[in-house]
C-alpha cells in the first residue's frame, strides 16, 4: 500500500514531534547570579589568602560561569575584620574571615573560631558537623540577618612573636601585643596590653613599637607577613588556638534567593575547602620554621611550667565567661557534652 502525500507529511510531522520531546533538556537555563565576596585576608597570604578564590573558582566551574563570584580585597568594600554588619545589612552578598573577629560583640563568637587549650582539627570538626556546634552557630547569625557557614580550618599556630626570650611569665607584665579570642583574655591576666589588629597592620605595629609582640596565625603565614624580621623568639606550641576555623558569611536575603543547584554548588566548594585548606596548612608549616631558623629565628618551646600556668588563667577566663554570658554557657555546655562522649575514643583511638 502505498502513503498519500499528505500521510507522507502527517507522519513526517509526528516524528519530528516525538523527536523534540525527548531531545535533552536546555540545562543551561539557570540565571546569572553575580555576587561580591569580601575577604578578611589579602588573597597573596599563605594558606588563609588563597580561600576565597578558591570558592569563586570552584563554584564558577560548577555552575559553567552562571554563579559568578568577584573578591575583594580587605579594605576595598569595608576594612578586613568590619565585615559582620555589612553582610547582614546587604551591602554586599558573601565575607570571609572567622568567627573570633566579632568577639566585641559578643565573647560566644570565639567559640565557633577556637579557645585556649581547646581542641585540634578532628573533634573540632566534629562537634560542628555532627554535635550541635554548626546549628548552634546558625541560630546567632541569624538573628542578625546572616547565614553561617563553617567553610575551613586550620591546624595550631604558632603562640607569639617576641623581641626577647621569656624565660618567666614576670616578663610579660606590661608587654603591648596582637592577641586573637579568649587568648588575649589569658594574656591580661599576667599583665599583658592586647589588641586584636587585622593581619595587614601588624608589621608595620611592631616596626613602629605600637606593639611589643604579636601572634597571628601559623608560621608559613607569619613568616608571608614578615615578622621573623623584627622579633626573633618565635614560641611554641599554639596553646590558645589548636585549631582555628574560617567563616563565610552570606547575607540571609541573598541566600534564601539563591537556587537550590546553587546552594548546593556553594557548600560543595566550602566542606572540599577544609581538607584542602588543612593540607596545606600542614604541608607548609615545617619548611616556613627551617626558613625562620636561616634568618635568625629561635624556634622556642614553652616549658611545661608556664603551659600549666597559661591553662590555669585560662580556665579562670572561661568560667567568668560562663558566668556573665548565657549564650557563651549555652554553647560551652553543647561543647562539654560533645566532648564528655569523644574522649571515649579520643583518649584511646590515638597514640599519644
């Protein structure tokens, strides 16, 4: 039998039809978002600086170019730590710092950064993740208009940069020095002047005698800020900050709007950023101290005496904290709990 030209055209037309309704969906339908990214750090910093444009980069990839994230560096929207009010306000969509710069604010910040004598990278991790520290830090952010995101983590620093070596905490009585968190608090209770100075007006400080000392952050990062040129004392271990935490903070409105795909992309690139950025932070840190010793660092370690000391003073520090602070005592009892249960496993998972 054989098809008029009118059959030949009606089933030529429902070919095409049946064709077009299984050709591959248009994936690439999504809008453009384009978003501003403050940085606490400057971007040519070791291990902290490269952070943000790794973010950008990843999520740009991701999204084939739609998710378009600029950074900026600190001072070119707000100075380096002024970011908190500024992202819940709108003024720009993302920052990235940590949690202990809004410690004025409020002394329950340094707990979603680190403390003295507190923990190292794994049951850090895992009290964010998995014990309640991540929706506790969630719930504070949002009141002020702000989602939270846990988005790194580094391993112990360095405890500080000194001129001449402390051989007896009576030296430190009357020192001026960069101090981070609840460790700037122990450091006042031997008599230290602390100030809490964004990472770019350190060095000059400590040229110009503004500061005596100062810590900062891990020695390839100190070494990169260039403090092994003025003090020659670099003292061990990091006793106030084993473990230190990087933020990004999104603005809720920003983020609410944002599409799923999106979201997902973002925090793909944060939870690949703490193994990555913690790698690194351990990779770097050994030849940064060899370097040190070249040009004339002493690498000190603190004696068992003065860690004992230091961790006293501490524990007084936290438990005025506790007293006068409710959200502090909130978020130090999550902790506590969390802990209580890890050191089943902690004290005997590891060798010592």
């Amino acid at each position: 039998m054989t098809m008029s030209l009118s059959m030949k055209l009606g089933a030529a037309a429902a070919f095409t039809a049946l064709a077009v309704s299984f050709a591959p969906v248009e994936v690439d339908a999504q809008e453009r978002v384009r978003w501003r990214l403050h940085s606490g750090y400057g971007t040519n910093l070791a291990v902290l600086g490269r952070v943000p444009g790794y973010i950008a980069e990843q999520v740009g990839k991701m999204s084939g170019g739609k998710f378009d994230i600029k950074v900026f560096e600190p001072g070119a929207l707000v100075g380096a730590n002024a970011y908190y009010d500024p992202v819940g306000q709108g003024a720009f969509e993302m920052a990235y710092g940590t949690p202990g710069y809004h410690q004025g604010r409020n002394s329950v910040y340094n707990l979603f950064s680190s403390w003295p004598f507190g923990p190292g990278v794994g049951p850090y991790l895992a009290w964010f993740k998995y014990g309640g520290g991540l929706e506790l830090a969630r719930e504070l952010y949002a009141k002020d208009n702000i989602m939270f995101f846990m988005c790194g983590m580094i391993p112990p620093e360095t405890s500080g940069w000194f001129r001449e070596p402390i051989e007896s905490l009576d030296q430190l009585r009357g020192l001026k020095m960069r101090f981070f968190g609840m460790g700037a608090l122990v450091m006042q209770k031997f008599g230290v002047s602390t100030q809490l100075l964004a990472a770019g007006d350190i060095y000059p400080a400590l040229e110009l005698g503004t500061i005596d000392a100062t810590e900062f952050s891990m020695p390839a990062i100190d070494r990169s800020l260039g403090f092994y040129q003025i003090a020659k004392y670099n003292y061990f271990p990091g006793w106030h900050q084993q473990a230190t935490t990087n933020e990004i903070l999104i603005n809720m409105d920003a983020w609410n709007s944002l599409p799923d795909e999106y979201k997902a992309m973002f925090e793909t690139a944060c939870d690949a950023n703490i193994a990555i950025e913690f790698a690194d932070g351990e990779n770097l840190q050994y030849q940064a101290m060899l370097d040190n010793e070249k040009d004339g660092v002493t690498n000190m370690t603190w004696s068992p005496e003065v860690l004992e000391a230091l961790e006293a003073a501490w524990n007084e520090v936290n438990a005025e904290e506790i007293a006068k602070n409710p959200e502090y005592a909130r978020v130090w009892e999550s902790w506590s709990k969390f802990y209580e249960g890890y050191k089943v496993w902690g004290e005997r998972g590891y060798l010592k």
